[in-house]
C-alpha cells in the first residue's frame, strides 16, 4: 500500500527490562547533538542522555550490524529494553524512539552492543555516536521505488505475520507483527491498521506490545457478543503468543474498538512444555463454546483446545502428525467451515502455514479439508485412503495466511504475507520490508478427481481499482512469434491483465512481461501437463539471495483446456489468479524499470480469446 504523505507517524511504546544507572558526574561526555549527551563506559557499554524536550530520539541504524541492547531509563528506573542495529561504519536509515509520554522526566539509554573493540577511544568513533538526534517529526513519505502501490505495508520498519484480523462496525482491523526500530525481524510488537475498502489503510499505533513475559507473536481476534470473558460486551479480545526463554500464550482487550488493548492480569492462560504458538480462536455455535487451534510447532501437530469464556482452555485433540506436508515447523494455523460449491454440503478448512518445506523451497500454507465437530478435525482422504498434500498458493511469497473474523455476508476473507523466509530479511527496500498479498475471498470447490479444493479469488473490493482500459483484443490465434501489447505507464506501470487462453491439445501458451533493461517475468501454460509456470529468474534484481531465482509450477484443475487469468502487476509483485482463484501463484519481483510490453505466442496452435489491460489507480488516492 502507498502510504498517504498526510498519514501521522506510529506512536510507540516499547517493553520492560532492568538494569542500574550510574552517576553522570564520573563519566567523560561528548554531545552528540543539541540535547544529546554521549557518556562512554567501556568498549561495549555507552549512556546516551536525552536532555532536550522533543518529540523523538532519532536512533541511527546500519542493517549490517548486529543488535545492540537499549535499556530505556526513565528518572533512573527501566521502562522498556529494545533491540536496534546501531550504526558502526554508516547509517543507512534512522528509526524513532516516541518521547511523548517521557515528558518532564529524564531518559537516559543504557546501551550494551556486542561488537568488539580494543579500547574505549576506538568504540567512541562509531557512526552512531555522533548521529543521534532529537527531533519533534519523523519523515515517512516514502522514499522506495519498490513499496507497493496497492497492497498493505508497514508505515515503516520490518513486518511479517498477518495476525488478530477482525472485522468490526465497518472497519476492518489488521494486527501484524512488526519491529518499529528496524527493517530486520526484532522487537516483534502488534502493529496496527484499518480500511473500510481492504485496499485504503490508516496506520494507528502499536496494538500489544512487549512486556515481562516476551514479545508479542502471532495470534487472534475475536468480538465477545455476549461478554463471556468478562470484559466488556461486544469487546475485541485478542489472543497471542508471548515470545521469551518459553512460548505461552496471553490474553489482551480492548473496549474501544482496538484503539487501546489492555492485558489480561491473569496472562498466560495456557502454557506448555514445548513449543506452541499462534493460537486462533473462533466461536463454534453447535457446541456454545470458543475453539483454538494451536501450532505445536516442532511436533507438526495443530493442538485443539475449547472455552467457556475465553480464559480458562482445556485441550481436546491433537491434529497432524505424519501427515500433510512435514518439513519445518508448523505455524498460523486458521480453522473454519465454507459450504462446497454446486453442493449442498460444508467442509472444515484448517490452514497449516510451515517453514520450512514450502513446494518452491522455503515458506508456504497447505491446507487440509475434512470434518469437525468441535473437539476433532478428521481430514478428507482419496480414493487410496491417503491425506493428500494441498498448497494454497504456489508461488513462494504467500505465508502465514489467516483469515479475519467476524467477516460481513459470511464471507472468509484471507491476506498473507507477500514475502519467504529465505530471504525476507534481504529484499532490496530499506524503508520498510514486506507487504501484505491481495485481499481474497475463499470457497471451496469439487475437482475431477473428487477430492475437495480451496479456490482463493481476489476480493470484490480489488474491483474498485481499476482505472481506464488501456488494451483489449478479441479473439485472436497465437503463433512462435510473439503477438506484442503495451502496458500502462503510469504510477510504474502497476495494471490488471486479464486474458483467456484456449491452446489446442498437446500445445502451450507463453506470456512474457519485459522491460527495456531486458528483465522479463515468463507464464506458460502448458496444456499437455496441465500446469502454469512463472519463471522469475531474469525478473530484474534476483541476486540478494541464491533462493530468490526460481520457476514455480501450479497445476490447473479442471477438464477443460481453457485458462482464464487476471494477473495483478504491482511495482514489487505479481498475483496471478486462474480460473476464478483455483490456481494462485504469488510472487515477488524487483525489475530494474517497470514491465513496458506484454508478448503472447503459443508452441503449436492456440488462441487467445480475449485480453483487457486496466491502468490501476493507488490505492491511497482513491
């Protein structure tokens, strides 16, 4: 999502730890800025005093570095710890510690880093130092050419996880976890976004942030109609994994339509042995209780837990193991019922995203189909008797996919995170890092071969972006030389193809995006195979990670040869979605300059049925 120019700055709030401070009288000083005092201790350990009366310490990060520990002291007691990689040799950006709540008291910054030097003269020389400032405003307008122009980021710093969606009163809620002091994983606090469309979205501060217990992982919201928690009729309450030594799992509400989140003072309400996180929670009416699934992450299992009033859990089944994809570990897992198409039957859907192990390499969702009835999940098996592996996308940059709850007209409503552990970390943008994928709705669907599938289609609300019809064409018969079709210039070319292929048996149809620079993302779809393929390798930048040059292959379900396609071309991003979300490929690209001309040609004889270009229009100017 570009982010409006107008659109405030987050507010931060941070987590607790302790530590002493020393008497500044004993200690040699250096001003690193108006209001800034520098005091040295010794190679690894510097006070920054903050004497002036701004709104924000403007702390200078490089992404090279390793974290340092900042002990924040206020009038001489811890307030919170946070993680930054301040900078030694250059400062690639600067992130914002919020002062506000800190006025009339003194703040000082205990800092530990872990880089080694010889004496206290040479740690004094890093970059850092000297580049701490104070300031009453912190600039994010957006300096990447590659943030999305109509998908979801973070107004700044490092995002992964979708977690906590609800829809409520009109507003849809996205948490994420997100690092506000880095575009690196760290510090993992709740962010906190709204849209009334899921494609326009206003940035509020941090939802849940750390405390004594850890930092705040993946989890879930809910809308308590009948107080059952206690706290409050019609409140979000929010469960999530708090992240330490251990992962258990806390409560927290809010009474204000997720303006404020207070935690519960009984937190954890579950704990384990063993590793488990990312607790989703749904009500289940023909039983009148709340259900959780849970990623016993290292044991490949979904753990199956039930409630009375959201507090106190008794767990009831257990779900996986030696089925299903089991690489990695097992994460974000999503449990709901959709009605199958043509029918007038239901079925269970439990979403298991896993790290690694995805089909590509890496991270992905699988998903299984199956029964519940409201302790167990039976999964569907085929004809052989076997538990068959099912990939929601195939593409390498969907992860993490939940739903939000509490969706209008009974729809299940999903978003991932446009991005894979390979090398999130690593993806050419500074400013922030990660998007979230296009809106989409679920339904489940019958193939040929009997078994039940989840098709994922672009919500209506991705409709309202379309801007002029730049290119259409009828029907047209496809050749080995390459049919050539301009693509929309404006805002970096981003557009909607939507085209319908019908090659003859036996032949392919290629579609291939390029540049002048000569980056090209290829589609084929090979009708003998009964696959489409994305090939990214020559895409434009790909050589951050040995991981990120790949060809990823989606089967097409279905009998007959046609393929119906809306390709979403975003400045970072390819959607591809065929026949109505059976098949969905998303990936990440990064071209030199945007895509300028769309080429078709076909392997023996094919057709084109029809083509339509659309300029989109950013979603933050709709």
């Amino acid at each position: 999502m570009k982010i409006p120019i107008s659109m405030k700055m987050t507010i931060l709030r941070g987590l607790t730890l302790g530590a002493v401070l020393l008497p500044a009288a004993s200690l040699a000083a250096d001003s690193a800025a108006p209001g800034v005092t520098v005091n040295h201790l010794g190679v690894n350990n510097t006070l920054v005093r903050v004497e002036g009366d701004s709104r924000y310490l403007l702390m200078p990060v490089q992404e090279a570095n390793e974290d340092a520990r900042i002990n924040v002291l206020v009038d001489g007691k811890l307030d919170r710890t946070i993680f930054v990689r301040l900078a030694k040799s250059k400062v690639d950006y600067q992130v914002p510690l919020d002062l506000e709540k800190y006025k009339g008291h003194k703040v000082v910054l205990n800092i530990l880093t872990s880089q080694d030097r010889s004496s206290v003269r040479e740690a004094s020389n890093d970059a850092c130092w000297q580049n701490f400032a104070l300031a009453d405003t912190f600039d994010t307008v957006n300096r990447e050419k590659y943030r999305p122009a109509f998908h979801h980021t973070p107004l700044y710093g490092w995002m992964n996880d979708p977690n906590g969606m609800v829809w409520k009163d009109g507003v849809w809620h996205l948490f994420y976890q997100w690092n506000p002091f880095g575009s690196k994983w760290q510090n993992m606090t709740w962010g906190h976004s709204t849209s009334r469309d899921l494609l326009s979205w206003e940035h509020h501060p941090a939802a849940i942030e750390p405390d004594g217990l850890g930092t705040v992982f993946s989890g879930s919201s809910v809308i308590d109609r009948n107080n059952t928690a206690g706290m409050g009729e019609n409140a979000i309450v929010s469960l999530y994994t708090s992240a330490d030594a251990s992962q258990i799992q806390s409560l927290a509400y809010s009474t204000d339509n997720g303006v404020t989140f207070h935690k519960y003072a009984g937190n954890p309400v579950i704990t384990l042995d063993s590793e488990a996180r990312d607790p989703n929670m749904f009500w289940h009416e023909p039983t009148g209780q709340w259900v959780l699934a849970l990623a016993h992450a290292l044991e490949h299992e979904m753990l199956i837990y039930t409630s009375p009033d959201l507090k106190n859990w008794t767990l009831r089944s257990a779900f996986g193991k030696g089925l299903g994809a089991q690489d990695g570990v097992w994460e974000c897992p999503d449990l709901f019922e959709l009605p199958v198409e043509g029918t007038d039957r239901k079925k269970w859907v439990l979403l298991c995203n896993l790290n690694p192990g995805g089909p590509f390499g890496g991270s992905a969702t699988q998903y299984f189909t199956g029964d519940f009835d409201g302790a167990t999940f039976t999964p569907d098996r085929d004809s052989e008797g076997n538990v068959p592996v099912k990939w929601m996308d195939f593409g390498k940059d969907h992860y993490a996919t939940v739903s939000f709850s509490d969706a209008p007209d009974g729809r299940r409503t999903v978003l991932g995170w446009m991005s894979n552990w390979q090398y999130a970390a690593e993806v050419p943008t500074m400013q922030f890092r990660s998007a979230n994928t296009l809106p989409r709705d679920l339904s489940l669907f019958t193939a040929p071969d009997g078994q039940i599938y989840l098709a994922s289609a672009p919500s209506p609300e991705v409709d309202t972006l379309r801007g002029r019809l730049v290119r259409s064409a009828g029907k047209t018969s496809l050749s080995e030389r390459p049919r050539e079709y301009r693509l929309p210039q404006a805002n970096d070319g981003i557009c909607e193809i939507v085209a319908e292929l019908a090659p003859k048996a036996g032949s392919a149809v290629t579609m291939t995006l390029s540049n002048v620079q000569g980056n090209k993302v290829v589609l084929t779809y090979d009708e003998k195979a009964r696959t489409l393929s994305f090939d990214r390798r020559e895409s434009g930048i790909t050589d951050f990670s040995q991981d990120f040059p790949a060809v990823t292959v989606a089967p097409v379900i279905g009998s007959d040869a046609k393929l119906s396609l809306r390709i979403f071309v975003d400045r970072s991003s390819i959607e591809v979605f065929g026949n109505d979300g059976r098949l969905v490929m998303t990936n990440l690209v990064f071209p030199e300059s945007p895509y300028t001309t769309l080429s078709v040609s076909s392997a023996g004889k094919a057709a084109m049925q029809s083509l339509a270009i659309y300029s989109l229009t950013p979603a933050a100017s709709r």
